[in-house]
C-alpha cells in the first residue's frame, strides 16, 4: 500500500517510513514497527519504526554531539538555514498536504493550509535568529558594568500531536533552531509521515547532522517521553497534548528541573453580545468551531449568546452550517473530513446533552454509511453548564449554544473551567471589548474574528492549559537561558592633556 501512496506525490521521496537520527534514516533497533492508516478510508498508508529508549537515546546523543557547532554559528547562519527551510515546504505545499489528509484526514484546503501555517515559523523564526538580543544594565558600583545575554539551552525534546502533524512540530522546531538548540522530536504514532517530511527538508535546507531528529513510536510513547523528561543530557521539553499527560510530563521532568513548555488542553468560551455583528460572529464561529472537524486545541467549545441576539445567531449559524459537506478529505468538495479518533466522544457529548434538555438543531448523528470516524455537524441549542459539553473539551463538530443576560453572569460562566487556552469575544462596543477581555481568564483573547494563531503571536494559556509561550519573539525566550556577566574594577575616572 505504501509504495502505492507514495507514487500519488510529485516528489514520493518526501514519504519516508523510517526515523531519522544523526542525519540518517533508520529502523528501529528491534526491527518492529507499526501501521498507519488513513481514517478516512481505514486504508494502511504505510508502516513506521517502533523505536524504543536505545533509539531515542541515540538521537540525545547525536543531539548533544551536534550542538556545540549548532550554537556557535550566527544568528544570520541560522536565519538562511531556516529560510530555506520555509521556501521548501511553501514548494512543496501540495505534496505535505496530501500526506497530511491521508494520515490525519483533513481536507485538501486545511492540509495545505496547515503546510503553509508550518511555513511561516520557519519564515517568522528566520527573522528573529539574528535579533536574540541581550542587555547592557547599568551597575550600582560605577567600577562594574553589567551585561545579560540570551543563550541556547541546550538538546530539547519536544512532543508533538496529531491533530496538526506538521504544524505542532514547525512551531516548536523553528524557534528552538533559531535559538541554537538541536531538537529530538518524537511524533505522534497515528500521523509520524507529516513530522518526516520536516527532516528531509531540513537536510535540503543545510541544517547539520543530528541538530534536528525525528522518533517514531506508537505503542512505546510512553517510555519514549519518560526518557526525555529523566535525560540529564536534555534541558527543555516541549509537548502539545492533554492535560493529563502535561501533568505526568512534568512530575517525570521534576529530578532534573527541566524548563518545560506545556500547550494543553483548552474549553474555549464563544460570547456573542446583543450588539455583535450577525455576519461577522457567524463566520467566526464557523472557522473557530469548525476548523478540522473540531480537533484543535483553541476550537469554540461553548457558546454563550446574550439572549436579544440568541435566535438570530442561531438561525443564521445552521443555515451556514447546513452547507457543509462531510467525507473523504482527497475529495475536493468536502469541507469537513473525518475525526481521528474522537467519534465516541462526540457521541457521547451529545446524547448527555440531550438527556439534559438541549435540542438538536442540526445534526446529531454518526455517519457509519461514510465510515466509522465520520460525525454529523452538529450544533445543540439550550445547553446548559452541567452538560459535558460544557465541562469538557468535546474536541469534535459539536457546537454547543446558551443563553446569557448580562456582563457580569457570562463572565462568571466563561471563567468556570480549569483551563484557560483560548477564548472569543463578539462584540462592536470598544469599551467592552476591552473590558471583557481582561477579565476573561485565558491565554489568548479573540475579538470578531475565529482565528487565533499567527507565527508572530505568542500562543499558549493559563490555569491547566500549561505554561510558555509558542510563536513570536516570546517564544524564542522558551528555548534560551539569560546568562548575566558583571566585570568590576573599571577604572572609569581619566585625565586629559591640555
């Protein structure tokens, strides 16, 4: 099957089915691997190595070994490297994009989408690699002069998810390169082809042996994230995931006082207020709720619309919704592909919901005639706070609505939750908008619109969400130690001839 996927491409030598450690593609050390396949048509795409702890071990070492001569280059060495590195995968878009929907099974407008998103770390990243910049503090002895600098922390270990297989991993990827640190990534087992393709464009784009490895694992993650949290050698993890494992992540990493970046999980609030406009809260709600069949960390996952604006929103929200068409990402007039793995859940969302007094206004089914990961979209309205869906992140097409009357009670209810990611604010009053949106408890603010991310805004949250910043020039101070150096006994009173 997998020769068979690879000559879909224009280049099938982006497909590799192996790990890539110290500038070499290899199996793993016992030979085992793992299938992959495609959820939409459950199809195998191809295999990957079942690498273990000798094999990240490896990669460590080969990290390690590479990163003296990594850090000592310029931040201008390491901008062109990274230039490059975003020419090639913009080059390359369509071919990332089909590996991305075979094994996530996106559609072709998100896949591509998401290689172009990957693109612009590497572009924003290139940027800043020369502009790593230090202070000059003046000293309170005026014999001693104080200087700070920013250096590279050392070999990272970063984790990455499936939902935005390229992406997840260029965020992380591109910041700790430009800092001048080497990176072991370990991919996520059901979408590890997406995370290859960055290390044969970063060999393309000059990046040095061992700076950037890539492991495969599925069943072994979990011992392939203890070896990196209890690694002397490794000095920062980075993981997007859930909660849960960010927390199990950190309690591994506490022996050796790692600095950790932690992107978990979110519940993000949606608040339409009465003086919101329709056309504009719609379209925000459908890109923030719907964005990959909703499985992504900042999707809208309950919606509070204050109740003057209540059945209009919600009218015109179904309307639109009702034009979506789910199937097989590859085909090109299917907007939303399948879950990857979430369709119980989902389920299970809506039928609480249900049982709760919420009424399905469009959708509410599985689609077992498509296949087995395929949902309805669905959007509930008269949901209330003790529904799942409301306390938990559905990470599936369920848009859940309520009703709220004032400031003060939507406020309240957008800061019950543990996590804090991502959250959005529809409104057409400045002075509430601003208002709101300091009070709210969360990472990121959206205010009339549904998108969030951008390569040079810092993205993450606050609470249970985790902790760090990704992105922007915040997320370079992630990757770097701040060394200060104090020089004494300057002589600083001089003569002059007449």
């Amino acid at each position: 099957m997998a020769p068979a996927f690879s000559a879909s491409l224009k280049d099938p030598s982006l497909f590799v089915e192996k790990s890539y450690i110290d500038g070499q593609w290899v199996s793993s050390t016992s030979n085992k691997t793992f299938n992959v396949y495609n959820p939409a048509t459950e199809a195998l795409i191809g295999t990957a190595p079942e690498s273990d702890t000798k094999d990240i071990n490896a990669a460590i070492q080969a990290a390690a070994k590479a990163f003296p001569a990594w850090r000592a280059q310029s931040g201008r060495q390491r901008s062109r490297i990274l230039r490059k590195f975003f020419e090639l995968i913009v080059e390359n878009k369509e071919d990332i994009g089909k590996i991305i929907t075979a094994e996530n099974g996106k559609t072709k407008g998100d896949a591509e989408g998401e290689a172009l998103f990957s693109a612009g770390f590497f572009e924003w990243f290139s940027e800043e690699a020369p502009r790593i910049y230090g202070d000059v503090i003046p000293h309170s002895n005026p014999s001693s002069r104080t200087q700070v600098l920013k250096e590279p922390i050392g070999v990272c270990g970063l984790i990455t998810p499936w939902n935005f297989p390229m992406a997840m991993g260029a965020r992380k990827v591109a910041a700790a390169l430009a800092a001048g640190c080497t990176v072991v990534m370990k991919s996520d087992g059901l979408t590890p082809f997406a995370s290859n393709v960055l290390a044969v464009l970063a060999e393309r784009a000059g990046v040095p042996r061992g700076v950037l490895n890539v492991v495969t694992a599925l069943e072994n993650t979990p011992s392939l994230g203890l070896t990196l949290c209890e690694s002397d050698v490794v000095k920062k993890i980075s993981f997007t995931g859930s909660t849960r494992v960010g927390k199990l992540l950190m309690q591994q990493s506490s022996s050796t006082l790692k600095k950790l970046s932690l992107e978990l999980g979110g519940n993000a609030p949606f608040i339409v207020f009465d003086d919101a406009d329709i056309e504009t809260a719609v379209t925000a709600a459908i890109i923030s709720k719907f964005k990959v069949t909703g499985q992504t960390c900042v999707c809208a996952n309950r919606f509070f619309v204050q109740e003057g604006i209540y059945e209009k929103f919600t009218q015109r929200f179904v309307e639109e919704m009702k034009k979506a068409q789910v199937g097989d990402g590859q085909n090109a007039a299917v907007t939303h592909g399948p879950l990857t793995n979430g369709v119980d859940k989902t389920q299970e969302h809506i039928q609480d919901a249900v049982s709760k007094g919420a009424s399905v206004l469009l959708g509410g089914k599985g689609l077992p005639t498509i296949g087995k990961n395929f949902h309805e979209i669905t959007i509930l309205g008269n949901t209330n706070d003790s529904m799942k869906v409301a306390t938990e992140e559905t990470f599936g097409p369920v848009a859940a609505i309520s009703m709220f009357n004032t400031e003060d009670e939507v406020v309240d209810r957008a800061n019950n939750c543990k996590v804090g990611l991502a959250s959005y604010l529809m409104t057409s009053d400045l002075g509430k908008a601003h208002r709101i949106s300091e009070r709210l408890e969360f990472g990121m603010v959206a205010i009339n619109t549904g998108v969030i991310s951008d390569s040079a805004a810092p993205f993450g949250g606050v609470k249970h969400s985790g902790m760090g910043r990704e992105g922007s020039k915040y997320g370079i101070d992630d990757y770097v130690n701040i060394k200060m150096i104090v020089t004494g006994g300057i002589n600083t009173v001089h003569s002059s001839k007449l």
